[in-house]
C-alpha cells in the first residue's frame, strides 16, 4: 500500500452547486457569493459555481445567470475555473451568455436515476449528448461528465460496474475531458470502489477519471484512499460536506474538502490549499445555509497541543 502515491491531486469543489441544490433554504446571491470567495481564498482552483438546469426542478439555483455573470467578472474567474452543470441546449445557452467556460453534463449508470433526475431515458440521453458535448465544445467550452448511481442507486439498487463504465467511456468518446464517477447515494466501500476503479482505468484512463463520492455512511475517504492508491488525481468535494441530490433520495453531502485535504496534506500530497482558510470557507457555508455541517474536520478544526 501506497507505493504510488503522486506529489499533487486536483480537488473540484462542488459545494456551491452540489452543496446548495439540496438545501431547505434558498441562500441569497450575494451569500453564494461570499462562501465563493471564501472558497477562492482558500486556494481551490477549480470550483463548480451552479446549475443551468431547469429552476422548477432545482429552485435553490435560480440564480444561476446572476451568479455566473457575477463570478465571470470577478478577477478571481482569471485563476480559478468555474464550471457548471447543463442538461440540455437550454442550459449550454444561458452558460454561454453568462461567460461560462467549462460546463459539466450528467447521467446515471441506471435507467431509473436518469428518469427521475432528468425525465429522459438513458438513450435520450446520450442522444442529447452526442450533439450538445461537441456543439459546447464549438463555443470553446471544456465539458467535464459525471456518470452517477455507479456505487449503486435508489431504485434499482446494485448496479452492474460494466454497465457504468461503458456509459462513462461513452461520454469521453463525445469529448468530455473528465469523467467523474458518482457514488450518489454513499454506499460504496472499498474493495467495490478498487473494482470500479480498476475497470475505469483499464478502459478509460486515470487521467481522464475523477472520483465524486457522498459520504451518507462513512465511507468516502476510504473510497478516495483507494482511488488514490490505484492512480486517481481528480477528487470532488464539497466544504463542509454539504451536498446532496434532491432526486436521489437518502443522499447525504459529499466528501468533506477539509477532510480529504487533511488526509493528503497528511500524507505529504499537496493540494495548492490552504487548509486554515479551507476551515473558515466551512464556517461561511453553515453560516449561509444556516444549519451545522458534518464534515469531521470542520467539526474538530485542526490538532492542537493543549
Ligand atoms: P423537463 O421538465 O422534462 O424539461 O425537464 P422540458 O424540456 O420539457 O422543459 C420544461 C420546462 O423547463 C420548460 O419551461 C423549459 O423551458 C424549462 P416552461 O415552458 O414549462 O416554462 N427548461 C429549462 N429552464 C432553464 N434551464 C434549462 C431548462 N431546460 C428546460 N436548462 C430537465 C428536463 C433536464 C431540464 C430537468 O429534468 C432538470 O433540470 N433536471 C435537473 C435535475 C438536477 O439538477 N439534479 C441534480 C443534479 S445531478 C446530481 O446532483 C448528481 C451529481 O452530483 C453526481 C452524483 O452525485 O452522482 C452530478
Ligand atoms: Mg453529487
């Protein structure tokens, strides 16, 4: 074990988006804001800001046309890569108008979780994807994928790690850059991720992968250590561990960021953050949503000498 380890991994925060979709209380645009500059500040390059998806099926990101413009104009838009989530033609185009420069598309490894959180089937799917990834990529997009359910899924429960990754392969073929696999609903454990990881790898490449893992049972940074382990460099997180999927029910928030950032900065990996400013970007996300975080690093701050 740990052989391999790399000197650096590169962390998408997700808690603007991922984070906030599945909040009770809708936070104001110049709260969004301020936790994104506190994410900035922390030294996370790559953050996804919001969703262009339809605001009757999210309202917590309504905003996002405000917020996306709001963010382009900012100086911070110039380091750091803000990306959001599109589902159609519809999303690529208020994208566009707001400045957007990466966009990231979405389906599930399953029939059931595609419907619900889409109400289109796998093959529609990939029908819109064929057209949209390229047609964004005209517009001088970059376009991440995720493939969710992967781990397993809220409807159909097991799911098959072929099935998966032939979607995820599917979705680098049109030209997605990154394909970041999800653990949804957080069931995952590590023997089942070091199977998952291996197929993705064989048949897709490590470098194209990135592991997005909610943590509803305990597991996601052991799943994140295997991955790591076996050649994984793209990690998803969310500040806090805020997160969830409305059409995904029994999940809970992603990864915390501080606490994966403390296991690599442990491990002598570095992330490019600051895990002091990480921790206060953590009290700013409960401060705006308004309620306490899980995520363990948040809770506990870091080791001090009494
Ligand atoms: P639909 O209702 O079938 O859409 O939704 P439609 O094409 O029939 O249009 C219906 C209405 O929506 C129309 O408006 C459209 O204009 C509007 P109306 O005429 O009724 O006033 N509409 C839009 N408005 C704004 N922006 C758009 C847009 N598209 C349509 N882009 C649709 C289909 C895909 C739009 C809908 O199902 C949707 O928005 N779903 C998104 C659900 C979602 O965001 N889920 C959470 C994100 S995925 C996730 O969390 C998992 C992830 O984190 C990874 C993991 O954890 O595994 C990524
Ligand atoms: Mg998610």
């Amino acid at each position: 074990m740990f052989s391999a380890l790399p000197d650096s991994v590169s962390i998408c925060e997700v808690s603007p988006r991922d984070g906030l979709q599945n909040q009770p209380v809708i936070v104001s645009l110049d709260k969004k804001l301020e936790l994104i500059d506190a994410l900035v500040a922390s030294g996370l390059r790559r953050i996804e800001a919001t969703s262009f998806v339809s605001p009757k099926w999210i309202p917590q990101l309504a905003d996002a046309d405000a917020l996306a413009k709001a963010l382009m104009a900012r100086a911070a838009s110039k380091t750091v890569q803000f990306s959001a989530l599109c589902p159609n033609e519809q999303g690529v185009e208020r994208a566009s108008r707001a400045g957007v420069t990466e966009i990231a598309v979405f389906m599930s490894a399953t029939e059931s979780h595609t419907q619900k959180n889409t109400n289109r089937s796998t093959a529609e799917a990939f029908a819109i994807f064929a057209e949209l990834v390229p047609a964004a990529m005209k517009r001088g997009m970059r376009v991440r994928a995720y493939v969710s359910t992967v781990w397993g899924c809220p409807y159909e429960g097991e799911v098959k790690p072929a099935v998966a990754i032939a979607i995820a392969k599917q979705l680098i073929d049109y030209g997605c850059y990154q394909v970041s696999l999800g653990d949804t609903i957080g069931v995952g454990t590590p023997k089942q991720t070091k199977e998952i990881v291996e197929r993705a790898i064989g048949e897709i490449g490590a470098e194209k992968l990135a592991l997005h893992l909610h943590d509803t049972r305990g597991t996601a940074l052991a799943n994140a250590l295997v991955g790591l382990e076996l050649g994984v460099r793209g990690f998803d997180a969310s500040v806090g561990g805020m997160g969830g999927c409305p059409y995904a029910p029994g999940a809970a928030g992603n990864l915390a960021t501080e606490d994966l950032v403390y296991m690599l900065h442990g491990m002598g990996i570095s992330t490019g953050i600051d895990l002091e400013k990480l921790i206060v970007a953590g009290r700013v996300a409960s401060r705006v949503v308004e309620s306490a975080l899980p995520g363990k690093v948040h809770q506990a701050g870091l080791p001090r000498v009494m």
